[in-house]
C-alpha cells in the first residue's frame, strides 16, 4: 500500500506539471498568432537569439550593445 500511494503521489505531480505545460504551450501558440509570425519565423527568431547569446558570452555585452549600435548607425 506504501508503494501505491508513492506512485499516486508521482501522478498527481505529473498531472499537474502536464496541465501547466499545456497552459504554457496554448499561451506561446497565442502570442505567436498576436505577433504574427509563423512556426519557422520563431524558429529561427529563436535560433538567433540564441546565437546572439553565445556571442555576447563570448565577446562580452558591452561589446555586444556597441557592435548592435553601430549596426543601427548610432539612432539608438
């Protein structure tokens, strides 16, 4: 009987992550459509940043915001 209610106790943790993540997912699928931008454009925003992020690792932020500024010719 001890095993079950181990076992019960994991479902019912289960159950709740899955019913968050489901929220979480309906809740990206929403502001993906309000964003406009499709599955691939995310995709690759994603890809991006995520390549954005390694570089600032890398080089530093603040080499990052100057290289970013200078890209934009200094409006920003």
């Amino acid at each position: 009987m001890e095993v079950q209610k181990f076992y019960e106790a994991i479902v019912s943790r289960n159950l709740k992550l899955v019913s968050e993540l489901e929220e979480t997912e309906a809740a990206r699928r929403e502001v993906v459509r309000q964003l406009g931008l499709s599955e691939e454009g995310l995709r690759a925003a994603l890809i991006l940043q995520w390549l954005l992020r390694l570089y600032a690792r890398r080089v530093g932020e603040p080499n990052v915001l100057r290289l970013i500024k200078k890209l934009l010719g200094g409006r920003h």
